[in-house]
C-alpha cells in the first residue's frame, strides 16, 4: 500500500517537470501493439470536437493549457483538438461527432485475471492497482478496481469480453496464441453511438504478457522502459489514446530509458476524461 501511494506521488510529481527533448537511444523494446476496436477508424489521427467535451474534471495546469490551446484569453482561439493533434498524439477511435470517450458521470469497473499459470501474479495485481490510480487521478474519472484478481486457465481462442462499464485486464503467459510473438500487451476499445452521435466508450479489454515481467523491471510509472510504464501505456489507450508520434511518449509504439510521460500525453489523458455524460 506504501509502494502504491508512493509511486503515484512521484507520477504526479514527475509530470510537473517531464519536457519533450531528449535524444532517444536505439535500445528499445518492442511494445507492439495495433490498435483494434469494433468499428474502423473513420477519421484516423484527427480529434474532431464534440459538445460534451470540456467537462473537465482536473486542474489544468498552465502546461497543460498550453497544449490544449485554453492558455489564451480569447476563448475563440481555444481548440483542444487541434492542440492535441499538433502535439503529436492520436485519439483510439475518431468519428465525425467526436472521438470515443468515457463519459465522466460513471464509475469505470476494472477487474483483472490472472492465467493460473503465471507466478507473480500479486505482483501483477498491485501493478494494476497502482496503475489504475494514476490515470484516474491524470483523467479525473472515478475507477474501482476490485480487491483482487482471479486466477483462471485463459482461452485464448474464446477471451472474456469485458461487462459494459467496465475494464477488464488479463494477464496471459508469454507463449499465448492471443498475442504475437513481438506483442507484449494489446488493447481492445468497444464503443457505442448515442442518440446525438456521440461516441461513448462501453468497455474495454487489455490483454497483458508475461514477457513484460521478464523484459522489464519495476520502475516509476511513465518513466523510463519498466513494467508500471508497459502497463500504463495500455490503460492509456482503454482510455481512447492512441499511439503519439513522439518518441519520447510512453504512446509511442516502442519504450526506450528515455520514455517520458510528456506534457502532451498528460494532456490527453485531461482531455479523455473531460467528456460529460
Ligand atoms: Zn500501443
């Protein structure tokens, strides 16, 4: 529990002072990851504006106003999703009537599995945990996670889909058929359209491997190539954030000991939970 409340303080701390612009290293491991969702990606890579966003749920630093383009008084100059765009990060999934957000006025369930044959699966719960509460807090969107992970013999041919409201994470050992050999987590988005067009985020299921526990170590959450950040850039996406093409993010498709969690991803994450219900 002290691990957990310190490592979020420190995520909070850092992304007070992270700037893009150090050199990247070649020393990447592969966080190989397509984007998958229900519905194809309408208008890839743009952020296109809905009236229900804005809601914001979270103290807009100057940095982050910045980004957003709301630094200015003249609110007529103010477009986040313009902001986002230059910024160099992607929405998961971009309609004519928005991107596919959560709305604001729910809690998000998160629950995780566990392959009963994976060994350190406390620790892959309380990475979970740990996670989950930095993006709540990044995102101002209320999450609960349960108190604990079930352990279960994972089909990859017939996968759980997550409940509607809900995130649910699986752990898979590093041999599974539902993931590719180079993939060391993949995250599925499923999203509806309301009357009005909005698209609003249902559900989403991240599959998580163990080659993240054997190809990292533990490490602050966003920063640098560790297993908190692997797992964080996967939450990121159940979000509705895509990939950023700034090789620094942690949304970019590859970490490296330079990865940051970049005024710009922090950025998205405001955004993502600003969509009203
Ligand atoms: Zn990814």
């Amino acid at each position: 529990m002290g691990l957990r409340k310190l490592m979020t303080v420190l995520a909070l701390l850092l992304s007070a002072f992270l700037v893009l612009g150090f050199i990247s290293e070649s020393n990447a491991s592969t966080l190989q990851n397509p984007i998958t969702q229900n519905e194809k990606h309408i208008h890839e890579n743009n952020w296109s504006e809905n009236l229900r966003d804005r809601n914001w749920q979270t103290y807009l630093s100057p940095e982050i106003k910045q980004i957003l383009t709301l630094d200015d008084q003249n609110s007529a100059t103010h477009n986040p999703h313009a902001g986002l765009h230059n910024s160099g990060v992607t929405p998961m999934v971009n309609t004519e009537n928005g991107v596919a957000l959560w709305g604001n006025c729910r809690t998000i369930n998160i629950s995780t599995l566990i392959d009963s044959s994976l060994v350190e699966k406390d620790e892959m719960f309380n990475v979970i945990d740990g996670v989950a509460e930095v993006v709540s807090a990044y995102t101002g969107l209320t999450m609960s996670h349960e108190n604990g992970y079930t352990s279960t013999q994972v089909d990859s041919s017939n996968l759980p889909t997550p409940e509607a409201g809900s995130i649910l994470i699986i752990w898979v050992p590093k041999n599974s058929e539902s993931l590719s050999s180079q993939q060391l987590g993949t995250t599925k988005v499923w999203h509806t359209v309301e009357n009005d067009g909005t698209p609003t985020i249902t559900r989403a299921r991240i599959l998580l491997s163990e080659k993240i526990f054997e190809e990292y170590n533990s490490g602050i959450i966003g920063r640098g190539n560790n297993i908190e950040t692997a797992v964080m850039h996967e939450m990121t996406h159940a979000m509705g954030v895509g990939h950023s093409s700034h090789e620094n993010s942690f949304m970019y498709t590859e970490l490296t000991n330079n990865t940051l969690a970049t005024v710009a991803d922090i950025a998205s994450l405001v955004f993502a939970g600003s969509r009203s219900c």
